[in-house]
C-alpha cells in the first residue's frame, strides 16, 4: 500500500475550498441578466381547483410571467413519469393487476392532492417582487377531504385520491409460498409477533434544492445548474418530459451539499424554469426555503409492518411472515416503487439461516408529499423488522439476544445462501462481525457520570443491504502532455469524497503521483454518459470502470510506444509511468506518449463502461448501549459500534465518515426525526426546524468503526458498499438497546421516534 493508493486513509482533496468558504453551490452562482422564480403552492392537502385568476399577478412590478397549469401545459407537454409501466419496471400485484401510474405534472390541474403541491409560478426581476406577486394569484380550491392516516386512506368511504380507479391502493406485491409457511408457522414451538411503525422523515439536505435555467437562442440550447445524484439521468428526465433531444439539454452539477437518494429524480420545479428560461430568454433562477423542502423534498420510509417470527424449541428460525403497508403519498415520482421493491424483498431473512419468508407490501395512497429513495431505503425498513423480532423472541424464550442470533447465523460453509426474500451472499464472516460488535460492546468503557438510577439498555443489530442498483458505469481516462491524467466518470459526488477516491484508484493503477490525477464528473458536455451515485455503487461500479479505463488507456499507449521505440507492441512493458521495450533500457514516459499521440492529431484516452451481474451485499453488526432517565423519559446513547464489512475499503477514513454520517441519519429516525400530519386537515405540524428534530453532536457518542474487508470478487477492487450500511443498521440497535432497558423496567414497548415523551409514557404503561 502506498500513501496515496488504495488502502490509505488520504485527506480529501475537496475539504480545503469547503472548510475556506471558497465552494460554489447552486445559489452561490450568479449569471447575467438573471431573474427569479417563486412558486404559488397549495394550502390543501387535499382539494379541487376550480379556477386560477393570474391577473393580479401579472399587473404587479417587475412580473416577466405568470404561469398555470393551463399556460404551463404549452409549454411542458408530458407528465414527470413513474416508472410504473416502463420495462424493467413493470410493477404488478397479486392479481397481476399493473400497480397504478400516478405519474406528476409539474403543476396541480385537477386538484391539489398534498400540502405544497404547485399551482403556479411567477418569475420576476428580483426575488422579492416575485414573493409579492405570488402571494396575488387568486386561487379557488373547493376543499375534499383529506386522506392522511393509512385507516383513512383505506375506509371504502374515503374520497379517492385517484378517481379513475378503484381504491387508494397502489399495489398489493407478495412473494413466497404462503400456504406452506402457514403450515410451518403452525407447526412451530414458538411464534413471536411485532407490530412495528417505521416513522415517515425528511432527507432535510445541508444544501436546499435549487437550480438554474438558461437558454442560448443561437442554437436554441437549455442549460440547467442544480445539485441532483445523475446529471444523465436528469437530463433523460427533464428530456422527456420537455419533448426535446438530449443534445439540446446540458445538465451541470455545482458543489452539493447532500443526495440521500431523494436528489435522484426530476422534480416539478425543473422543467418549469427551464421553459421559462426558453420563453424569456434570460437565465430564471429558484432556492427552495427551508419551509418549501420540508413540504416539497420527497420523504421516507412511513411504513406499518405486522411481523411475525417462527422458531422451534432450539430457537432455530423457521419462517418469517411480513405484511407491511406503506403510507407512500399522492404520487409515484421517478421509480419508486420501484425502488421500494427492489431493495426491501430481497434483503428479508439477512444473514441468518432463515430460508423462508411470506412477505407482503401494500401501496397506498395519501394527501401527504410524494416519497422516494432514502438512504437505506428498503434495507432499513426490513432490517428493523427482522432484528426487533429477534430480540423479543429471545425475550420470549429467555435467552441472550447474541447467543439467539449466533445459533441462527449463515456460516462460510453455506456459502453462497440465498436469503428468503431472494437475495445471495457470496461472501462474509457473520459470526466473526456479531462476536467483535459484542466484544466491543463488552470492553469499552465510557465515562458515564449519569445518576445511578437511570435505567441502562443494550441492543445489537446485524443487517445485510444490497449494493450496486444499476449495474453499468461509465469512465473515461485520459493522459496530456502536460504530465496530468484526467478521469471522467458518469457516478456524481455529493459529500462523498470521489475526487479523492478516484485519484487514489487510478494513482494505485498507474503507478502515478496522486497530486497527478485529475477527477471530473457532473456536466453532461464533458462526460459522455453515466448512471449517477445511489445505491451505495460508486466506488464499486465507477472505480471498475476507472480500473479498466486506465488500463485499456494503458494498452492503446503501448501501441503508441511501440511506434516510438520501434519495437513491436508485445515487448512493451508499463509500470509506473514509464514503457519500456523488455531485456533493454529503452523507454519512454506516459506523458511522452501523451504528446506523441497529440501530435498524430489524436488523444491518449480510453472509454470503458464496466458492468455487473447485479447486487453486492454488504454486512455487519451495530451495538448500542443507551441510559434512560426514567423521571424525564430522555434516552442518552452512550455508545455506538459498527462492525461493517464494506469490502475492500479504498480510503478507510473516507469509509469511517460516511458511516458515522450514516449511522447519525439512522440514530435520528430511531429517536428523533418524525414527519407529523395532522389527521383532520393533511397541515404539515413538522414543518420547520423547530418542529423536526435533527439529531445534534452533542446527542451522540464518538463512533467505533470497526472495517471488515471480505473482498467481493465481482468487481477488480473487490470492494461492496458503504453509504447506506449504518443508516440500515443502527435503527434497529439503538431501537434494540431502549426496549431492553423498558422490559427490565417493567415498561411497555415504544415505537420510533423514541422521544422523551413517548419513553415516559412507556414507562408508566403498566404503573
């Protein structure tokens, strides 16, 4: 291992203008002759619109345009689609009845149908007359009522969200053999069941969304500056969804502050301005407030889950049944359910010796903001089911949660196995990850100054996530003249460190100075293609594509310094930058064939789109130790552990900070996030900061990361994934460890978020 290669924990290169003040972020651009939009959105959550007067609007200083669905319609003329129907996306239920499209126009036409839907926008000289003027559009809803809660959605009297069909139920998926586990359920010693709610949050970026149109009428080009998670895939959205070739849409990536997922779709204010942009001729520009995101940024989990797990005498598991509901809101923006599907089945069962599962998911529709990927999506929801069962088995029956957990484990002998919900894992070490997490939480001490009577708790959580979603990466490697390698690859950085860690792959590669490569990535013009960064696949499917870029780049340079060393190809040897005809001391640089090739009237470069089979599945183990104060019902965590096997780790300090952003994502569902909606009028009460809690510094402990590196042999890098593990695996400890310390307090369960309130409350449950 070198200093810089792979394997070394290298400062990121991207820090130095983040921590100065010296990045450049979407609202932190400014363009000539630029102008201002704000959108006109619906007070409703749920309500018929009966008419639209712009007028007011329009007559107001400084207005360029004032805009409904009506105008915007010959303007934008198709619709933000699902994904529904589009192979491979061909999403059907039992009755093989295809799932319902609820696809989105970037404007309410019919009816508002959540809180913050868009009516109308109005673009102005400044930002300030385009507020004033937004507040004059007259609109007249007619008010229906709201469906919010899943019993309101599915009453057969409530109104329908939908009217063309039948019910608010979008899907109604099941896999597995239910007739057999139904008799193996019978036949089980024991049977534990859990109803459990995976509580709805918001992904709250660093960065608000914002974005920038412009339009250049000398060859009638749109240009639009936004933070999102693939500038290709934006650009083959907002393409289809404006009717127009890819080449006259370039898509520009600025420094992003934050994806989650839920950045990786085409949102309604998109196209929008990049019509306006067209019709005005000047570049239109929109920063969502901080109260717009909270109404607007596509939300998360909001599942209701009835589990139920079968064991026999021994505790050996012997099926699992699931039926989860899952709250999704009015719309079904860019694959989701989709994406819901593909990563929560085939996880079920994780890493244990669980072969059978029943697993049902029923999609339904509410008046409450569209959802979409989120870190951890599907992984987390099922894992949090899965372990919560464990652990009150293991109540049940007496016995330690780690001594349950390990009779049950995958061991290497049954390697490859394929858990219930359909998923293989190739690779890992189960029991080694349980026994460190436990060791750990064993022997570490915390400085624990908290009052005797505080109630102590501990909880362990293994989890399995699919890794990788698409299964092609684009990169493209370059060598110039001027002693610089330049790598251009389709995945996109939003806090992720890929300039650091594409530079390190390559410099390992190629045997070159780190400081001597260069990353680029997010411009359509300057990257030919690319699937985008979700999934936790960047450093497994762009680094392969970097891997082979570089030396496919490697093999057209030997050709080249054959040519100048008048040798023939096959003598050729590369190795650290350097050709050299074998058995002689004739050679020549990288760089020189760089030039050498220039002046050919040709470039050193190679293109390289690497491919997979499919997912990868990383692993682990999370531990957590938390203390209660039973006056107050306020949970400290004391401490967190994380035993990941992420493969090989490229650059562990990198690795060690995406699990410690990941895991505080996780912790805050478990104990402190929560999208609040009142039942009766769909009004968001969550809507600001002040209302949703983010989890601070001082509410969590200094991490333990511990990195096992089980190589994958799927990709050259041998790496799986790491974005995602700790939001997938920490709900589930933390969540484990405060229901330990209520049951040896005689206290009942608590569904998450765990806040104070709901703590106390569990606590006096049975006083």
């Amino acid at each position: 291992m070198s200093k810089t290669g792979i394997g070394a924990s290298v400062r990121r290169r991207e820090d130095p203008r983040f921590l100065t003040g010296n990045s450049a972020y979407t609202d932190d651009l400014k363009l000539p002759g630029q102008c201002h939009a704000v959108f006109v959105r619906s007070p409703h959550a749920h309500a018929r619109i009966a008419a639209v007067d712009l007028s007011p609007a329009q007559k107001s200083p400084g207005v360029l345009a004032v805009w409904s669905a009506a105008e915007l319609r010959q303007r934008v003329p198709n619709v933000i689609p699902s994904a529904v129907a589009t192979p491979p996306f061909d999403l059907r239920g039992i009755d093989g009845k295809l799932a319902t499209d609820a696809s989105q126009y970037p404007f309410a036409e019919d009816k508002a149908r959540y809180l913050g839907e868009a009516v109308a926008v109005v673009v102005a000289e400044s930002l300030a007359g385009a507020l004033d003027a937004a507040e004059l559009v007259q609109v007249d809803y007619e008010e229906l009522r709201p469906n919010v809660t899943i019993e309101q959605a599915l009453d057969p009297s409530a109104a329908l969200i939908w009217e063309d069909e039948d019910s608010n139920v979008s899907i109604d998926w099941r896999m597995g053999d239910s007739e057999k586990i139904a008799g193996i359920f019978d036949g089980a010693a024991h049977v534990v069941r859990r109803d459990l709610v995976n509580n709805r949050v918001t992904p709250a970026f660093m960065e608000p969304r914002a974005a920038i149109a412009s339009h250049d009428p000398g060859d009638d080009r749109l240009t639009l500056r936004l933070g999102c998670q693939s500038v290709h895939g934006m650009q083959a959205g907002l393409c289809q969804v404006l009717d127009i070739p890819a080449e006259k849409l370039r898509v520009i990536v600025p420094d992003m502050g934050g994806g989650f997922g839920a950045r990786g779709g085409v949102y309604m204010e998109y196209p929008v301005l990049l019509a306006a942009a067209r019709e005005l001729g000047r570049p239109v520009r929109w920063t969502a407030s901080r109260s717009e995101g909270m109404l607007t940024d596509t939300q998360a989990r909001d599942h209701v889950s009835k589990g139920e797990l079968a064991l026999d005498s021994d505790g050996n598991f012997l099926a699992l049944r699931i039926r989860a509901d899952w709250r999704h809101g009015a719309y079904l923006p860019s694959r989701s359910l989709w994406v819901t599907l593909h990563y929560m089945p085939p996880t079920i069962g994780g890493s244990y010796r669980l072969a059978e599962a029943d697993i049902g998911i029923r999609g339904i529709f509410s008046n409450s903001t569209p959802q979409s990927a989120y870190r951890g999506v599907g992984r987390a929801e099922g894992n949090y089911l899965l372990e919560s069962l464990i652990d009150a088995a293991a109540r049940q029956m007496d016995l330690d949660p780690v001594e349950l957990r390990r009779r049950n484990l995958v061991q290497s002998d049954d390697l490859p196995w394929r858990m219930a919900g359909g998923g293989v894992l190739t690779s890992g070490i189960f029991n080694g990850n349980l026994d460190q997490a436990a060791e750990l939480l064993a022997i570490e001490e915390v400085a624990d100054d908290l009052p005797s009577h505080w109630l102590r708790g501990q909880g362990v959580a293994m989890y399995v996530e699919n890794d990788g979603s698409m299964t092609t990466e684009y990169a493209e490697v370059e060598a110039f003249d001027n002693g610089k390698v330049l790598i251009r690859v389709g995945t996109q950085d939003f806090g992720m460190g890929h300039q650091t860690m594409y530079a390190q792959i390559a410099s390992d590669r190629l045997g070159l100075a780190f400081d001597d490569i260069e990353v680029v990535f997010g411009d359509t013009d300057v990257v030919k293609r690319g699937m985008g960064s979700y999934g936790s696949r960047s450093a497994r499917m762009g680094g392969g594509a970097v891997v082979y870029g570089a030396e496919k780049m490697v093999e057209r340079g030997r050709e080249l310094a054959a040519d100048m060393l008048e040798a023939a190809a096959e003598d050729i040897q590369y190795e650290s930058g350097l050709f050299q005809v074998a058995g002689t001391d004739r050679q020549t640089g990288l760089f020189d064939v760089a030039a050498y090739a220039k002046a050919q009237g040709e470039r050193l470069s190679a293109e390289m789109d690497f491919e997979t089979a499919g997912d990868v599945f990383a692993n682990g183990c999370h531990a957590a130790q938390i203390a209660i104060d039973p006056d107050t019902g306020s949970v400290k965590l004391l401490r967190h552990i994380m035993v990941c096997d992420v493969g090989r780790a490229i650059n562990p300090m990198i690795v060690d900070g995406q699990l410690h952003g990941g895991a505080a994502q996780g912790i805050g569902q478990a104990m402190f996030e929560n999208v609040v909606l009142d039942p009766d009028s769909g009004q968001t009460l969550s809507g600001s900061l002040l209302d949703y809690c983010l989890p601070r510094a001082d509410d969590l402990p200094m991490f333990t990361t511990a990195l096992v590196e089980i190589e994958e042999a799927d990709n050259p890098l041998g790496v799986k994934g790491v974005g995602e593990n700790a939001t997938t695996g920490a709900p589930a400890a933390v969540m484990n460890a405060i229901q330990d310390a209520l049951a040896k307090a005689g206290g009942a369960e608590v569904q998450m978020p765990a806040t104070p309130e709901r703590v106390w409350r569990a606590l006096r449950s049975n006083a």
